[in-house]
C-alpha cells in the first residue's frame, strides 16, 4: 500500500491525526520512531533549517523537492508536503504536484496567498482572488499520477479579508474537491469553531497550531472534539532545536567545554544505533564483502 493511500485511508476513519513537523530527514526519523502516523515538511521549516532564512517565498521548487525527497527517503510514514503558492501559475502548480509525487509526497499543500508568500503567521500577507485559488485547486487534483495523492488547499483570508471571506473560500475550496480544507491562523477557539459550522459538512478540517503563534494551543482531543481532521504542529521540533543550539553555543563559549550539559544529550551509541540504523549498514557491508 502506498503511503498516499495509507494516509487517505488514515483520514477516513474519523479520528484526528497528528501531524508533527519534521525540519529535515533525521528529525523524520525520530518522529517515526516515536510512533506517528504521518510527518509535515513545511516551508518554514525549510527554510530556517537548510538555508537560515525566513518563510518569505525564498525557497525555490527545486530546493524544497530535495528537501522532500531526503524526507521520504528517510521515513516509511506518509510525507505531508508544503507547496506554498505552487510557485506559480495554474501549469507550474500542475508540475508541482507530479514533482513533488515523484519526491515521495502523499499530499500536497497549496495556499492562497500571493506571491512572494509569508509564514501564516506573520504580518503583511496578500491573497489572490477566490476564483484563482479555485482553479489552482482543480489543477492540482487533474494532475495527480496517484489518485491517492491527497491534495490540501489552504487559505490565509483571516488575517487580510476576515473571517467570512475566509469561509467562504473555503467552501469553494471543497467545492472544487479539495481533499483537506487548512483555514490557517484563526485567533481563538470561538473563530475554530465558527469554521468548522460554516464550512460544509464532510469537508476535513486542518487545525495549525505555531507555538507562540496567532491560534491557541489545542490538543488532538480537543481538535477531535472540535471536529477537525487534522493537528498541524508544524515547528515544535524546529523551535526546540534552536533553543537548544541557542544554550548549548553558549555554554561552549562561556565555559570552555560541554561537560555540564552532557546530561541533556543524546548519547553517542544511542544516535549511531537506535535512530541511525548503524548495524543495518555494518551488516549489509559484510554481506558485500562476503561476496567476495
């Protein structure tokens, strides 16, 4: 069964899914060894993590398929991949999704902003009219190889025409036979559960929750309960890297050595064998070598 089909099947059975971010093909891997069901590559994440830059539309298509095939490569689990605007018009969101299949993507996001687009949730954000969006959505659920291939429309409405420009998009979002509706940044759970009355019935819902961003925090029971599809947490492990890095670079600076904080690091054999996969590469070298 392909991981398309393993996610499509996932989202019929009713139950919200977790859907945690994954900033490169190592943290996949954690996040399938935890146990997930399924990984979010996203743009922010993206970004900041291969190039230090921010989610302002610098990303090139090329760039973010390598970022989503290292991903794939490194993960069994179904990979819920990013597109931005679709970097361009209706043929180039066309070429996106076969791209991004190819890449291993078992879904694939669009949004409704302009381009050059902006993390959701930041200031200054443009959409293009309702009927583009539309057929960006129609092009991309025709140019599916795999049937399966969940396609994913996003809108940033909220924030630039309100929340009833937003709903409304969304309505001719899943209209047009989008997969997954995704209203990105609403500012409480009043204006979670305004979409999810107004948005049609049947229609799966996406909740993205940014730490520290514009929407309240929500567990995947409370989405559940809400009655959305999906919890997006795209950037937690992002964010807590960095913090990471951000005390580890200066304790080295400040003390001369790590010695103190060896506690909160993973352990060498532990990375080499438990998440690496080390004895599987040592075994398949011996088998090379015994053929002599």
């Amino acid at each position: 069964m392909t991981p398309a089909r393993r996610l499509r099947e996932r989202l019929a059975t009713g139950n919200p899914l977790l859907l945690p971010g994954a900033y490169n093909a190592l943290t996949a891997k954690i996040l399938e060894l935890a146990g997930h069901e399924a990984v979010y590559t996203g743009g922010y994440a993206a970004a900041a993590a291969t190039f230090a830059l921010p989610d302002i539309g610098l990303m090139t298509q090329t760039e973010m398929l390598g970022h989503i095939g290292r991903v794939s490569t490194a993960t069994s689990l179904p990979v819920v991949a990013d597109a931005d605007t679709g970097f361009g018009d209706l043929i180039n969101v066309a070429r996106t999704v076969r791209e991004y299949e190819k890449a291993g993507a078992a879904a694939v996001q669009f949004e409704d902003q302009v381009f050059p687009k902006k993390c959701g949730h930041m200031e200054g954000k443009k959409v293009i009219p309702r009927d583009e969006m539309v057929a960006k959505v129609r092009a991309a659920l025709a140019a599916r190889t795999n049937p399966d291939t969940v396609i994913i429309a996003r809108t940033d409405a909220i924030a630039v025409t309100g929340l009833d420009d937003a709903i409304g998009r969304m309505n001719a979002y899943a209209d047009a036979g989008a997969d997954v509706i995704f209203p990105d940044a609403p500012r409480s759970v009043e204006e979670l559960t305004a979409i999810r009355e107004r948005v049609r019935p049947g229609a799966k819902l996406l909740a993205n929750f940014s730490e520290n961003g514009k929407t309240p925090l929500l567990s995947v029971k409370e989405v559940g309960t809400l009655g959305y599809a999906i919890a997006l947490y795209p950037s937690s492990l992002l964010f807590a890297a960095v913090q990471s890095a951000i005390e580890i670079a200066a304790l080295l600076r400040g003390e001369g050595t790590s010695a103190s904080a060896v506690g909160r690091m993973v352990g060498f054999d532990a990375l080499n064998d438990g998440i690496l996969g080390k004895a599987g590469w040592q075994a398949e070298e011996e088998r090379i070598l015994a053929l002599g």
